[in-house]
C-alpha cells in the first residue's frame, strides 16, 4: 500500500490534471445538464480490498456516480436557497485543500490571519461594524446554533448563572420569541437544552406578511418583564423573504431587556444592493447575526459566518482549556469561539470570491437575482395554471396551483418540474395553501433560464 501512495504521489500532477479535466467538463456543461438527478441509483459495492489507486478511484467515481450527481450548482436550479460556486471559489476551495490547513489555531500558519481578514470583509460587506467579530462555521443551521449559545449564556449573567459550568437547567426557562423563525432555530434550541416548546410564535403584521408585528413583540416582552428573553429577528424568511423591522426591534431594548439575535442568513445581502438595503437597517443593533455564505456570495458548499457584540461570552461557552491547546487570549484563537476544534479553511473559497469580484461584482450577482425572480414573478402570474401566494419582495417566487391547490397536486407538480431535467423547485406552505418556491441565488441564472423555467411551469400546471 505505501508504493500505491507513493506512486501516487510521484504522479500527483497526472492525477490533479484529471481530476482537473473531469471537473472541468462538470463545471462548464453545468447549464445543459439534467437539474435533478435521473434514473436509479446505482447498488452498493463492497468495501474494496485492494487499492484500485488514485486514477483508479477518478474512473470508478465517473463511471459509477457522477452521472448521477444534481446539477444544484447550477443556473435552474431553484430550490432551497442555493447558490453556485463562482470559478474564483472552486479554486479557493481546491487550494484549501490541498494546503489542508487546520483552523483549530495558528499552528506555525499564517491561515487564522487570512479568516480573520475575510471576517472583516464580511461585516463590512452586510454594513456591521467593529464591534461585532465572527467566526467561520458549517452554514447558517451552526450560525444560528452558535448565536442562541451565546444569548443563552448571556441570560445567565443576567441571572447570575454561569450557564457553562452549572447548565441549562440551572438557567430554569427562557422564552424565545419569534415571528417566522427557521427550523433551524427549534433545532438549535433543542441542542442547547433551551428546548424547543419554549419557542414562542409571535403574531404576525396581517395580510400576506411573515414579519413580525412589533407592537405584538413588545407586549409579549411586557408579559416576561424580570425573565431574560432571546428574540430572533427575521431578516428574509424562507417563504416570501419577509423582513422584521430590525430598527424599531432594536428601540425595545430601551425599555426591555432581550438578546436579539437576527437570521439574515441570505437576507444580509439585500445589504449590498442600495435599492433594498433599507430592509436590513438596523441589522448593526443585533447581539448576534447568522449569514449563510454557501447561499448568495455563491461558494462551495459549506460556509457561514456567525457574528456577535459579545465574544466574551462566545468564549465562555466555547473555550477549550488543555495543557496543549492554552487558553484563549486578547484575540482568541478559533477553536475558542465555535463548536468545533478542528476545523477546515473555510475562509479561503470567499476570500478568493471577494477578492476577485469584489464589492460590485457580488452586488450585481444580487441584483440580477432580484430582477430574474420578478420576471419569473410576473411570468407565473401571467399563467391560467398557477397563482402567486405573496409578492415577490426580493429573490424567492412563491406560488401554487390556481385550482385545488392540494399537497398531492402540487406535489406532482414538483415532481413533473424536476423530471423535466429543466429546473427544480422545493415545496412549501404559506398562509395554510402548499406550494412551492423557486429561489434565485445561483451566479449563473440568466433571463434566458428564467425563459426556459417559464415554459417549463406552463407545459407541467397546463
């Protein structure tokens, strides 16, 4: 086995070549390959015995399973909020591993330096400013994760509890209050031991919106007077990409005591465009923020970013203390400040990305997302067979059948869209009706794949 290595070794530049040659193929036949994936899945092979070597491995992996493979990363590809990877990105991201950098620490690396540099293009980027400092992390479930970690730890000093030492249960309840919250906040309120019933749904501002009503928001904060209480922010949810107002959430804090946590996990990047950089004013006030970076600034899969006011805190729940690690100082090292200790060099796929297109070219990739999901707004509205369920407000088109909107009828529906090989969208419910959702957020989407979704959509609900 070691000559196997070693002869790889020796032929690395062959086997990056085609490997390189493969990807290369993948990447620029991206747009014409079928959205979803066709045809059954392949059975299970036993686990191999002998090395078949690196080319070996390449030509079983192309033959076998890259067919495959979805085409997500590409320009019809709509469902969930899913970005592409940008050509300076995948090379970010090949270079990150071919350096295989551990971010736990410096390590004799100058690579903790390079995140943290990316970090402060970042907040600079969503308009926060110095007093907030993140931190890298798997996507915005972990974000998110990570910032009710440290509101959690914050009503414990409030109550005098080192939540960190003595647990959740020595903290007793604490209410979370939202008004569309993402799954992935019950989720994390259920790793934390905050529990997910002491999430609290607040009332809604009426008609087809999913931001919270403030003045609701304030009397429920009134009711919980003397309790800490974490309030998660919306800024663009996942259905219609409705916004709180983060401003007037904010101005409760003068008469209430909260830990406002803001889920802008794609939201944030309205930021970057001046025509909506209004929905997430306010954004700056927030204690802690979760942005998903594998989702608009169009890297690979994963990367989010996780900021908050409060890294003192943020180092009390995560600092790992051991005789070969040390303890975290006056700029603590990552391992401090997330989950995980080892970690990869997340950074380098977005700091190649904002390097090469910049501000501007990642405010365009925004722009033209907007635009193509009101053309296909419009598009859908122009059709017998379907009906919009809410305004298109930035990048998500929510829609359903104009007729017995049923969870089985626009289940089929879904289901005829993705075997066309044409695109792919994800379903929904909104205001009680199912649906789906068609999410732009790829680089690559152009008017004509709008064109081709359109048509699509037309032949499946006619």
């Amino acid at each position: 086995m070691h000559r196997m290595l070693a002869g790889d070794l020796s032929r690395l530049p062959e086997l990056l070549q085609a490997a390189r040659d493969l990807a290369a193929r993948e990447v620029t036949g991206l747009a014409e390959r079928p959205v979803a994936a066709p045809g059954p899945v392949p059975g299970r092979d036993p686990l191999p015995e002998g090395g078949a070597g690196g080319d070996g491995a390449l030509a079983r992996f192309a033959e076998r399973w890259a067919p495959g493979f979805s085409g997500s990363a590409g320009p019809r590809y709509l469902g969930f909020v899913t970005g592409g990877a940008t050509p300076a990105a995948v090379a970010g991201d090949w270079l990150t591993s071919a350096f295989d950098q551990n971010l736990s620490g410096a390590g004799g690396s100058w690579a903790q330096e390079l995140e943290r540099e990316t970090v402060a293009w970042l907040r600079e980027l969503f308009g926060l400013g110095e007093a907030h400092s993140g931190a890298f992390v798997t996507g915005a479930t972990m974000s998110n994760t990570v910032g009710l970690a440290i509101g959690r730890e914050w009503a414990g000093e409030r109550l005098g509890v080192d939540v960190s030492r003595a647990g959740a249960a020595a903290l007793g309840p604490v209410d979370v209050l939202s008004g569309s919250p993402h799954s992935s906040i019950t989720k994390a309120m259920s790793v934390l031991g905050l529990g997910r019933d002491r999430l609290r749904k607040v009332p809604l501002l009426p008609g087809d919106r999913e931001a919270v009503d403030v003045t609701a928001l304030e009397a429920a904060l009134a009711e919980r007077a003397g309790r800490p209480v974490i309030v998660v922010a919306n800024a663009g949810t996942v259905n219609t990409v409705d916004f709180d107002d983060l401003r007037a959430i904010a101005a409760l804090r003068q008469r209430y005591d909260f830990w406002l946590h803001v889920d802008a996990a794609f939201g944030a990047f309205a930021a970057l465009s001046p025509e909506h950089a209004a929905l997430v004013d306010g954004l700056d006030a927030a204690d802690s923020v979760c942005v998903d970076l594998h989702k608009w600034l169009n890297v690979p899969y994963d990367a989010a970013v996780q900021f908050t006011r409060r890294r003192d805190l943020q180092v009390a729940v995560f600092h790992n203390a051991s005789p070969y690690l040390g303890l975290p100082g006056g700029e603590p090292e990552f391992l401090h400040l997330t989950p995980e200790n080892s970690r990869r060099l997340r950074a380098l796929p977005a700091w190649f990305s904002l390097v090469a297109y910049g501000r501007s070219g990642h405010r365009e990739i925004v722009e033209r997302n907007v635009s193509l999901a009101r053309r296909l707004g419009a598009g859908i509205d122009e059709l017998p067979g379907l009906r919009l369920l809410a305004p298109v407000r930035l990048n998500v088109v929510c829609f359903t059948l104009a007729a017995d909107p049923s969870r089985e009828r626009v289940a089929a529906l879904a289901r005829e869209v993705a075997a066309s090989g044409e695109a792919y969208v994800t379903p929904t419910v909104f205001g009680g009706v199912p649906g789906l959702r068609a999410a732009f957020s790829n680089w690559r989407t152009t008017e004509a794949d709008t064109e081709r979704v359109l048509r699509v959509l037309a032949a499946a609900s006619g």
